[in-house]
C-alpha cells in the first residue's frame, strides 16, 4: 500500500504515466518519491550488463543526489520491493509548496506489531532531507508498546535529530528537520492504525 500511497504523491499525472518505476530509481533524485519507499522497504535494484547481473540494495544503489550504483555500461531492469510481514501498516505523507512539486519533506513510516498488538518494528524513510534517501530504525521508541500506546512525538523528535538536511532556495534545513519530526509523528501514527488486523 505505502507504494501506491507515494505513487500518487509524484508530479502530476501526464508524468506518472510516462515515466518509469525503474527509472526513478536509477535517476536517484533525492527529492522523489520512489526512492525512499524503496529505502524504506529495504528492497533492491537489479542491474545486468553484457557480463551478467547483480542485486543492489537499497543501502548500497543510492550514491549521492542523482548517482546510482548502476554503471555506464548496465541497464537497470527489476525493482523488489518487498512485502511487509503480516500486522505491518505503512503510511507516506508529504509537504509540497504545490501539487505536483518535489515534496519539502516526504516521510514513510512502517510499523510491525506481535499477536497482541504491541509495536516490534518501526522504520522511516525521507525524501528532501539529504543527498540520498534517509532511512532511520525508530524501534527504540515504540518497542514493547501497544500501537496506540506509542509517542509518536517522540519518534518524531528522533528523526528531527536523525536528518541533515541543507539550506535551499525552497526551505530551510530547520524547517525540514521539523517537517520530518512532524510529519514522522502523523504517518506513525497513522500505520500503527493499519497494522491492526480488520475483524
């Protein structure tokens, strides 16, 4: 679902039809959607080449803004991105001046609870606050608690602390350290809710 929800958060629709999942990837723009769902997922990029293939993971495709991993002389033709365990509910939220601009901050958030319900995984992902996509571990703050027991303030203070983002023409690196914050407490919150079982 996070892959759909982000999806639709990308330019505007002439271009999502036209461009690629693939090629977002590969283009590593910092700022967009795709790359940072693919973090957030832990997924991986296949690259082939005349002397064979090879997975790249998330961890290691995105070199700086606008480098991947891929070389000159391979051509990316897979995207995994992999299925959450059962009781996984996700959630991506963005702040753009415009629709259709590249996102101030864009932050994905997935949450994993147990048989009762209780908060066993949390991760988060950024797009806009650095030179690749920003992909934190926030477990520590959620762990052991019930889903709709957990601070998600501070998640949100963690991952304010956990980005460095700079100064542009479009924000400041404050304001997106704060939009982190902000919008890292509300996806939060929002996918613990959809990690709880319907029925």
């Amino acid at each position: 679902p996070v892959l759909r929800e982000a999806t639709r958060c990308v330019a505007h629709a002439a271009i999502r039809n036209r461009g690629t999942t693939v090629g977002s990837l590969v283009h590593a723009d910092p700022a967009a959607e795709l790359p940072a769902v693919l973090a957030l997922l832990s997924g991986a990029v296949t690259l082939v080449s005349t002397g064979g293939s090879r997975t790249v993971p998330a961890a290691g495709f995105f070199l700086g803004a606008l480098t991947s991993a891929a070389r000159p002389d391979e051509l990316a033709t897979e995207a995994v991105f992999p299925i959450p365990p059962p009781r996984t509910g996700t959630a991506w939220l963005e702040l753009s001046r415009r629709s259709g601009d590249y996102a101030l901050c864009g932050t994905g958030v997935l949450v994993t609870l147990d048989e009762d319900l209780r908060v066993t995984r949390v991760r988060a992902a950024y797009s806009g606050v650095g030179d690749v996509p920003v992909a934190l571990d926030l477990t520590g703050v959620a762990a052991g608690r019930s889903y709709d027991a957990v601070d998600w303030a501070a998640a949100g203070a963690l991952a304010s602390a956990g980005v460095d983002p700079g100064d542009d023409i479009h924000a400041s690196a404050a304001y997106r350290r704060h939009l982190a914050g902000v919008l890292t407490a509300r996806a939060g919150r929002l996918a613990a809710r959809r990690a709880v079982p319907v029925g």
